[in-house]
C-alpha cells in the first residue's frame, strides 16, 4: 500500500483543532481519536457495521456483501456486490455503520474492477457522493450527487485504489426549524474537489436515506445518522474506512 505524502499546509480553522497537518490520499490511516470501521476483516464488518432497514430493504442478517483479496495489495476487502441486490434493487442491501454522527471527518477508499461499476457513499445516512464509473455529470463519480458536477479528472481509473477524504457538517436547526444547511469538504485522491459545498436536500427518494422521503427529501430533520455504503448489483470494493467525529462550531468545513 503507498502511504501518500499529501500534507495540507494550514490548521483547519472551523472551531476546533484536529491537526496542524491534514493528510489525505489512498492509503491515509485513521488519525488520533478517529475511529476504524473497516480494516478489510469480516470481524469488523460485522461488528461495526449493519443493514440500513430502509423501505427497500430486502437483505437479512448476517451480512452478505462478499469478502474478496485486494487485487493490488493482496490485502483483504469485502464487496458491495450482495446478493439482495442483484439487478441493481436500489436500497435492498445498503450497510450503515451502527454508530451514528452529526459533524465528521470521513475516509473511504473504493476500487471498481470493471466498467461502470456503481455504489455511494451516504453522508449522515443522507447526502450521496456518488461512486459511479464513466459518468462525470452530477450524477456521475465524486459528485455531491444532484448538487455539483463529478471532479472526473481526479478519479485513478478501474482497478485502482481511490480515497474519498470528506470534513461533513450537519445541518443546523433552531426549535426544531432548519437554520443551515449541511455542508462538505471534499478531497478526491489528494485533490480539493467541492469546498463548503453546501447540500439542498437528501435526493432519490425514500429508500436512498434518512429523510429521503419526507417532503420530497427537502424534509430534513435533526436525526444523527450513520455512514452508508450502497449496494445496487455492482462489484465496488471497499477497504480502511475511518471516521473521526467533530463539533463544527463555524459554518465551514474547509481543511
């Protein structure tokens, strides 16, 4: 695995200090107070990690999205080619971490094997950065699904590792009513891709999330949701998944 050598040369300056160096790329491990989700084992898949019980769900447990040898690093990974999902059920067997979190530093590495492989990864259980190959429209990979156009250029191709390196904030509310919107950071294999791009509503409908189905998926609520991963009959690979939580006490998510 190469350790990358990014090193982003300013404090983050979003209330808080996380570090005065941020590091992100494919390889990039968990920093302090971070925690791993998936280190490629299927004891921590299946310790950590569940099925979203979405409408669509179809998938029961244990868990059944196949574990497989990295074809780079020879390491392990598991695939979100399950079963339930095949023909591209969208919703029938999404994993979400069984923890839950409002603001976050997210890190996901996917590598799809063959062409036009599709998964996503959902913010809060909400808000989809897509992982979809071939498609560079708002729809298509890294985008901030429906909101901005996928940064395509970043992407290192089919069989290869890439890194999602995400600083998420939640969306703001006051007695209950919505005061800000949610918003993310995003570096995509090392390069900033979306800053402070702020996010409209939860799209897809009811089985892409939480939310997803109220008022047309501009309902959003205060509910704290997990990391979701999509299955939709595709053969994305997915390893050193890692989360840190935050407190975000400015509007920005800039790092």
């Amino acid at each position: 695995m190469n350790i990358p050598t990014l090193l982003l040369p300013a404090a983050l300056s979003i209330g808080i200090s996380i570090t005065a160096y941020a590091q992100v790329g494919v390889g990039t491990k968990a920093p302090k107070g971070a925690t791993v989700y998936f280190d490629g084992t299927q004891k921590m898949r299946d310790a950590k990690w569940t099925y979203w019980d979405g409408p669509g769900r179809v998938a029961t447990l244990p868990i059944k999205w196949p574990m497989a040898t990295d074809p780079v690093d020879g390491g392990p990974v598991m695939t979100s080619n399950d079963p339930a999902s095949a023909g591209g059920k969208y919703g029938s067997a999404d994993l979400v971490t069984k923890d839950t979190f409002k603001d976050a530093r997210i890190h996901v590495e996917f590598l799809i094997p063959t062409a036009g492989g599709n998964s996503g990864v959902y913010l809060q259980n909400r808000y989809e950065i897509q992982v979809l190959d071939g498609d560079s429209t708002a729809h298509g990979m890294a985008a901030v699904i429906n909101e901005e156009a996928a940064p395509y250029s970043a992407y290192n191709g089919l069989g290869k590792w890439n890194a999602y390196d995400i600083i998420f904030r939640a969306a703001r509310f006051t007695n209950g009513k919505l005061t800000e919107q949610p918003m993310v950071t995003m570096y995509f294999n090392g390069k900033k891709v979306h800053t402070n791009k702020s996010i409209s509503q939860v799209w897809g409908g009811p089985k892409s999330g939480i939310d997803g189905g109220n008022d047309g998926g501009k309902g959003i609520t205060d509910t704290p949701g997990g990391l979701k991963l999509q299955a939709e009959g595709h053969n994305v690979m997915y390893r050193n998944v890692w989360i840190k939580p935050l407190s975000l006490t400015t509007a920005s998510t800039d790092f």
